[in-house]
C-alpha cells in the first residue's frame, strides 16, 4: 500500500528525517514508536504533503507521491488524523464529518455519517454541538471518525492517545482492534508504546530521525532492552 525509501526532510538547519525507509501493508497496522523529537510527527506530515521531502520516495499504490500536494495526496486515499485533533471548534459535529467526505467525494455521505455515529455514541448525543465543547475524548474520537469518512486506503493516525486519561485510551485502542479486524490500513503514531504494540502487526522504532529497528509487533513488544533503549517510560507504560 505505502513504500518509503530514503526519505530525508529537515527544518532549516534540522535534518529531522534521515534516510527512512518503511512500508505499510494492506489490511495491517504498522506503529511507528519514538520518543519526543524522534522524527515521527515529521514523518507523517511529509508522508501527507505537508512538508516537501529533500530526498527519497513515497510510492502509495504503486505510485510516487512525494512531490504531489496535499490536497491531491489526501484525494488518492492517504488520510491523516493529525496530533491534537484539530477539530474545527465553531462548526458542530454533523459538518466536521461532512467536510471529512468533502476530499474524495461521496454520494453516501449522509449513510455514511449515520454509520459513524452509531459506531461512535458519545458523539451520537452531540451531533448537532459545536466540536470546540467537546471532551479531549470526545475530539478524537471525532478527529477519527473524520478521517474514516474520507474512505481511506491507508488512515494515518498521529499520536491519537495524547492527553487522554486511562478509561479513554482503553476505548480508543478497543476501536483501532476493531477497526483492524474489518481490514482498515493504518499508520500509528504514538508514544505509548505498549499500547501501539497491542494492536500492531509490524513496528518500526524511529530515534533522531532514523530508524533503529523494525519487526514483528510480538519481536519489537518482546525485547524489553530494546523498548527500554528507544522509548523509555513509554515503552512500559500500561
């Protein structure tokens, strides 16, 4: 579904992606786990358009898409769910999905919408609330439905568990099983790395914009040096 090989990207002086090379297979979850400023936030932004890459490839089904926009990147199928939810907080619940399926088109959006928000019931209750008055929770949640409204080839998730307490990450980690075992690609992001581990397939531990290691989720979760090296407390928390 997604090959990325050699990619490098910086901020001025900072080179913040140094030769990545990773790849996501249909019907998988892939975690990407790194501490702060490893690069992970980085990597999506460049994967979704967001910043130009100085080197390297992004082929998403089969075809490059490094040097397309994001607007034309997000319309092929790649969808990013981005860190901090960025709702729009002025517009209700009902139009946040709505402009979730204005990317790619839908002439089910309306079915589409009922779908999720039976899926999604605390979102069910405020569906005509402005999204700025929701709970941290109840914003992600959003921010994900939004993302599956655009009908995505691959759902790229940045660090969805930030700032959520305990009772919500266990709901948010039970939706991304579930949303798994219907066969939904996805691209995790996430400090919390036992968490991630637990619904991977394949991970790929990214340190100052490299990637130290990759395997199996049972390998990278079973290797407590490892997770001890390159993530720290998040790599025991939960």
């Amino acid at each position: 579904m997604l090959k990325i090989e050699g990619l490098h990207t910086s901020y001025g002086a900072i080179h913040a992606l140094a030769g990545v090379s990773l790849s996501v297979e249909a019907g998988a979850v892939t975690a990407v786990l790194g501490a702060n400023g490893a690069g992970k936030t980085t990597l999506l932004r460049a994967l979704s358009g967001l910043i130009r890459p100085m080197a390297g490839e992004v082929r998403f089904l089969g075809r490059r898409i490094d040097q397309l926009a994001g607007d034309r990147i997000a319309r092929a199928g790649l969808i990013l769910v981005p860190e901090g939810r960025q709702v729009f907080p002025d517009l209700s619940v009902i139009d946040n999905l709505r402009l979730g399926a204005y990317a790619r088109g839908s002439d089910d959006a309306t079915r589409r919408i009922e779908a999720l928000l039976e899926r999604f019931a605390a979102l069910e209750a405020r569906r005509h609330q402005r999204a700025g008055l929701l709970s941290g929770g109840e914003q992600q949640m959003l921010a994900i439905a939004r993302g599956l409204m655009a009908r995505p080839e691959v759902l790229m998730l940045d660090e969805p568990s930030l700032g959520l307490a305990p009772k919500l990450l266990e709901v948010l980690y039970d939706l991304l099983a579930e949303l798994r075992g219907e066969g939904t690609t996805i691209l995790l992001v996430d400090q919390m790395a036992t968490l991630a581990l637990s619904v991977a397939d394949r991970a790929y531990v990214l340190q100052s914009g490299t990637i130290k290691h990759s395997g199996s989720a049972r390998e990278v979760a079973g290797d407590p040096a490892l997770m001890r090296a390159y993530l720290g407390d998040h790599g025991t928390a939960l």
